[in-house]
C-alpha cells in the first residue's frame, strides 16, 4: 500500500512542474522591480510546499523503517546510474523553477539565479539526511554530488546565458 501511495504522490507531485509551452504573457511574467507581496508569498508557498513534501517523503518511504545514527552508504554502482540521473535533474528542475519563481518575485537578477538555483540541492539534500539516518538506506556522497551538479547546471545556464539552453 505505501508503495501505491508514493507513486500516486509522485505523480501528482511530478504535475506541478509540467509545461507544454513556454507562455510570457501568462501569470508568471517576471516583475521588473522588487515585488515584495510576490516574495513573501513565494516564501511563504515554498516553505509551506517543502514541509508538506517532506512530511508525505517521510511518511510514504521512512516511517515504517528504524532509524540510525547518521551514516553514508555508496551506492554509486547501484540502479545503473540511473538514480544519480534523477538526482540531477530532480535538482535541475528544482533550480530552474526556483530561479523562475524568485526572477517573478523581482528579485534582483544574481540573487534569484544563486537563491532559486540551490533550492533543487536544499530540497534533496533533506532527503539524503533521511536516507543517513535510515537502517534501510544511507546518505550518498554520489547522490550529494548529482544534487550539486544539477543546481549548477541551471546557475550555470542562466549566469552564462539568461536562459536554459540545455
């Protein structure tokens, strides 16, 4: 049944982020000053988001496990890699909608590339402590590193470029 429940999670989860088009005369239209009202409420939002996330994360794939001390588990040779692939675009993704959320609050151009960017690795590295202190599993430097290396990915696009070419 948990598993069930984690795919449904995913899933709906996973809707958020879709997109056929890109449509700049939609909502998210970036502001061109500070709008403070569109930051406190992204805050807001995305804290709220993050709590409910990692509550139903917990709830779904730890809660039925023991728990340890904190320790790491190399599972770099495992799933093919394809575990590290999702890290990294988890965290890309997280990271591109981040800095698109804080460019529509107007933040400043750097500060919304540095702050929204790192929310894909903030957001998976909780997981990673879950997974540290989980009998089942253990935090993973090669999960830790992909986190990084997606959240760059979208900082580095958007430094170099001002948009996501790749």
């Amino acid at each position: 049944m948990v598993k069930k429940w984690s795919l449904v999670f995913i899933f709906s989860f996973s809707l958020l982020f879709a997109q056929a088009q890109n449509d700049s005369t939609g909502f998210f239209v970036p502001a061109k000053t500070f709008n403070k009202k569109r930051f406190n409420g992204l805050l807001i939002g995305g804290a709220s988001l993050y709590a409910v996330s990692m509550a139903g994360l917990y709830v779904a794939w730890y809660k039925d496990y023991p728990l340890t001390g904190f320790h790491f588990f190399n599972d770099n040779s495992e799933w093919m890699q394809m575990d590290k692939m999702g890290h990294i675009t988890t965290s890309y993704y997280v990271g591109k909608y981040g800095i698109d959320m804080f460019k529509w609050s107007g933040l400043e151009r750097k500060k919304a590339i540095w702050l929204g960017g790192i929310m894909g690795s903030v957001f998976l590295t909780t997981i990673e402590i879950f997974d540290g202190f989980s009998a089942e599993y253990g935090a993973s430097w090669g999960d830790l590193l992909a986190n990084t290396g997606g959240s760059m990915l979208a900082i580095g696009q958007e430094l170099a470029w001002n948009e996501q070419r790749i």
